[in-house]
C-alpha cells in the first residue's frame, strides 16, 4: 500500500503510454475470450459430427503389416 502513490505517479506521468497500455490488455483479453468462443464452437461440432458417421469395416480387413 506505501506503493500506491508512486504507481498513480507514475501512471499519470505519461498518460498516452498508461492508455496504450490499458487498450491493448484490453484486446489481448478480448482476442482470448473470442478465440476460446471459436475453439468452443469448433469442438462442439466436431462432437456433433462424430455422431452421425457411418464406420463400414470390410469382413477381410487386415493391417498391411499382416499381408
């Protein structure tokens, strides 16, 4: 808490900078949250799909290793 005024000073010193500085965490947390909202999206209908295939399997299916 002794600290407090030094930072404010500090902050104020170089008001561009401070705002620069607060918008682009801002971004940052705003590009974050969107591209777990995308990732999210993508899981999900990956899930989805997976239920509506169709696995067909051939009766003399050997691996190649096998042959």
């Amino acid at each position: 808490m002794k600290y407090l005024p030094l930072i404010f000073a500090g902050l104020l010193r170089k008001k561009t900078r401070s705002l620069l500085t607060l918008l682009s965490i801002t971004v940052a947390f705003l590009l974050f949250g969107l591209l777990q909202g995308v990732n999210s999206a993508f899981s999900n209908s990956v899930q989805e799909g997976r239920h509506l295939r169709l696995g067909v399997h051939d009766r003399g299916y050997l691996p190649l290793a096998q042959r």
